[in-house]
C-alpha cells in the first residue's frame, strides 16, 4: 500500500511501489516478519538508505514489531495478549 495524508508519504518495502515513492516516503514498513535481529538490522538499514524517511516498522516473526526513528529512537514492540489477560510490554 502507498498512501499519503496531508503531512505523510507512506510506503512498504515490499510491496508493488516504485523505488520513486520509497525515496520519498516519510515512513516505510515491511509487510514480512524477520527475526527479531533482522528486523532490527532491516529498519536500520531502511533508515540509512532513504534519508528522507523518519520512521522505519518491520514485524517481527514472534508478533513484535521494531519501530525504528531517525534521531536514534528505537522501539520494540510486542505481541499484543489475544485473550486481552497481561498487558503489553
């Protein structure tokens, strides 16, 4: 999916978009899961090679997701409980 709001151009790394609109996206994600390490070295990577994108997602095949942020933040996120009984962490 490619889209973009009155304020974002958002594209997926791996979907049918041309490399025109990954190199001007503001936040790009993954629709495929890696491994918790890949998926880190992968945003990382995302960041590095589109310098106009700020916000890189990659899921992550436990159900997590790796948030990374130009400027050095970066988060990980996990799966959310499905019976709703422990917070997410």
């Amino acid at each position: 999916m490619t889209g973009f709001t009155a304020d974002w151009v958002i594209a997926t790394l791996d979907g049918a978009e041309g490399e025109n609109w990954r190199e001007c996206a503001d936040v790009l994600y993954c629709t495929l899961p890696c491994p918790p390490a890949e998926a880190w070295l992968l945003a990382g990577l995302v960041l590095r090679r589109y310098p106009g994108c700020v916000l890189a997602l990659v899921p992550r095949v436990d159900g997590g997701c790796v948030v990374r942020v130009r400027g050095g933040l970066t988060a990980g996120a996990a799966a959310a409980a499905t019976d709703g009984a422990g917070p997410v962490r």
